[in-house]
C-alpha cells in the first residue's frame, strides 16, 4: 500500500511539508530512504483483532500526534484507519482524513464482518472528511450508509495514488529485457502470458483465474499464468490459497511481491483481476500505463478503472464460464486486445498520472489548512 504513495509523499515534502509516515511493514517503508524531510515510524498494527497489541499501537500513536503537534493525519487501511483515528482525536489533531480503498467486510460472514463494518463507520465518525478510491465506491459507503454523503467525496477520477508515468513505461523494456525476464520465469519468448497481481487469496478471485486457465490450457498449451503477490492466510471469502493449490496448474508461475511490477507488465498480454472487492484496483491502471488491457469483474471498483469494451472487459464475479469467454476473446483477438491496450494506456495518462493526483492532494491539504486556519 505505501509503495503506491511514493510519489505522493515525495511531491509533499518537495512542498515544504514534513511528512511521518506510519506502517507496520519496515521493510516496505525503506524506499522513503534519502528522501528529505520524510521520516518513518514504525508501529505494529496488527490485522486482525488483539486487544493488547491494539492498545500498545493505540498509544504510541497518540504520543506521536500529541509529541509532533500534527496538523493533518491521513489513514487509508481499515485497522490503521480505526486506531489512528481514535489516537488523532484524543490527540486534538485538527484535520483527520480517511481514504476508503476497499471494503473487506463484503466478504465475510458473521460476527467478523459485523465487526469490520463497525470499523468502517467509526471511521467515518471520528475523521474530519473521508474520501473514495472510486466514484462506484463511495456511492456504495453512502448507500450502505458507513460515511454521511457530504462528508465524503473522490479526488479528481479517482485511484489512490495515481500512477508513475515515468516508471510504468512501456518503452523502458527493450526486447532483450522481456527475453531475459521471460527467460527466468521458464516462459518462452512467444507465449502467450496472462498476468495476476495482487494478494493471492480467493476473494481477488484467484480460484477462478486457475480454473478458467486451467480449462483454456486444454485448448492452447503455449498459454502461461503468472502470479505476482504474497499468498494471504486470512480467511477472507472461502478460505487461504496456498502455494500447493497453485502449484497443480501446470505453467503457473509464481513471484513474491515486488515493488518492480512494472517488470511483468512488460511480458504480459492481459491482466486478470477477477476479484469479489476492490475499492478501485491500482494494478488496473498501472497494466494500463503499460499498454497492458484487463479482464476484471463487474463490481465498484473495477468498473470505475475498466471501461467495458474500450479499454478491457468485464465480467460478472465467481463466473468461471464468462471469465473463460473473456480470457479466450482477448486471447484469440490481437487487434483487439491492441486497441484496447493502447486505449487504456491513453486513459491511463489522461485520468490517473500521478502527477495530477499529487497535486489534487496538495491543493485539497493546503485548502483544508486554510479553513482550519480561519476558524481559529
């Protein structure tokens, strides 16, 4: 998630604004390295429920807030979004701000899912302003009445951090680079190559993707499936994924999570992305950016980054049978799937280059300031 507030982060401190950023992922936090006036601060923020954990975490925020006089905190993960909330407020920190880039409790059953919405509205409550990642999305949070219409709203088009332009270009990769990255994979230069990134679990609709790869493979045995992320063990929509189940599908290639994504851009003909939830789907535009279309699913989210028919296709979610269609449409149709690549690469630089959306949130930050400012 921080990686994708790089050049957001990096825009504010070249603004003049001393920026702390809070994770519980040292190792992710590392490219803020060298980077002036942006400090780390790493809290453990446990994913799930753990009373002890949750107070220890709860604390050493408030004491940040309170210690650095804050004047603006913005969360955008569900657990760090209640906590620092909660540590923002008791902190009298003046503008809280929160982005909504998915909702988790879509997904579950029972007492958790009660719980994660809880969560959600809390949010809601104890933030100044809230925003979406999508337009679908934050007309779902009003109707499911988690944040109070006017209290929430989207930035420019949409996205969370936009995309780098500069970095997800197409012609950073020469031909010998898409052959030696094949190469390592075991993934002839000519193959055809459908592309995954993301958690690994089922509720990014992994199971599908395998079971509709697995039935285009009895039809064209060149074909190849790549999957970029970390296998998650929550128990999300159905259970785990583990690294055994992927493994039963021959021509499955599977690699950790990176913060080159950009790499397997480069190699693919189409991106996959049949998930349940998606707040808007970062990878989307990022495959976009490359020239790269996607196959996605009818849901908030993704139909705010795919537009149907233009820039890829949409199906609807758990349909193994459409998702096959749609895999074998593009697949069978290169000046299709060209055009649609090229359509979404124009959209992408238009809509969502990251630059844009730097400077919204400059704007929209020194306009909040400026407010505050003047009630005081």
């Amino acid at each position: 998630m921080i990686a994708h507030l790089k050049s957001q982060i990096e825009h504010l401190s070249k603004c003049g604004a001393d920026v702390i950023v809070v994770s519980s992922d040292g190792t992710e936090m590392k490219v803020f390295e060298g980077i002036e006036r942006v400090y780390t601060f790493p809290v453990n923020i446990a994913r799930d429920i753990s009373p002890f954990s949750d107070l220890s975490a709860l604390f050493r925020l408030f004491k940040l807030f309170r210690n650095k006089r804050i004047h603006i905190v913005h969360t955008t993960t569900p657990k760090a979004g209640v906590l620092a909330a909660l540590a923002a407020w008791a902190a009298r920190v003046p503008i809280r701000l929160h982005t909504f880039t998915g909702q988790p409790w879509v997904s579950m059953t029972g007492v958790k899912a009660w719980l994660a919405r809880l969560s959600d509205k809390l949010i809601g409550v104890m933030n100044t302003k809230c925003y979406a990642d999508s337009f679908g999305q934050m007309k779902y949070l009003i109707s499911e009445r988690i944040v109070k219409k006017g209290k929430i709203t989207v930035l420019g088009d949409g996205s969370l951090g936009g995309v780098d332009l500069e970095r997800f270009d197409p012609n950073r990769f020469s031909v010998e680079e898409r052959q030696s990255i094949r190469k390592s994979l075991g993934i002839p230069f000519s193959a055809p190559v459908l592309l995954f990134v993301g958690r690994i679990t089922r509720d990014k609709g992994v199971y599908e993707l395998l079971r509709a790869f697995s039935e285009i493979k009895d039809q064209r045995k060149d074909l190849h499936l790549v999957l970029v992320g970390n296998f998650d063990s929550g128990s999300g929509a159905g259970g785990a994924i583990s690294p055994d189940d992927v493994s039963n599908y021959p021509d499955t290639h599977i690699v950790d999570y990176t913060y080159e994504p950009e790499r397997y851009y480069a190699i693919s003909d189409i991106l996959c992305l049949p998930s349940y939830r998606e707040g808007f789907g970062t990878v989307v535009i990022e495959a976009a950016a490359m020239g790269v279309p996607a196959i996605g699913t009818r849901i908030y989210g993704l139909s705010d980054a795919i537009v149907d028919e233009e820039t890829g296709l949409l199906v609807e979610a758990r349909d193994v049978r459409a998702l096959v269609e749609a895999i074998q449409r593009l697949l069978n149709d290169a000046e299709l799937r060209s055009r649609m690549g090229r359509a979404a690469m124009a959209r992408a630089r238009v809509l969502f280059n990251a630059k844009r959306i730097n400077k919204l949130i400059e704007e929209e930050y020194l306009h909040l300031l400026t407010c505050h400012a003047n009630l005081s």
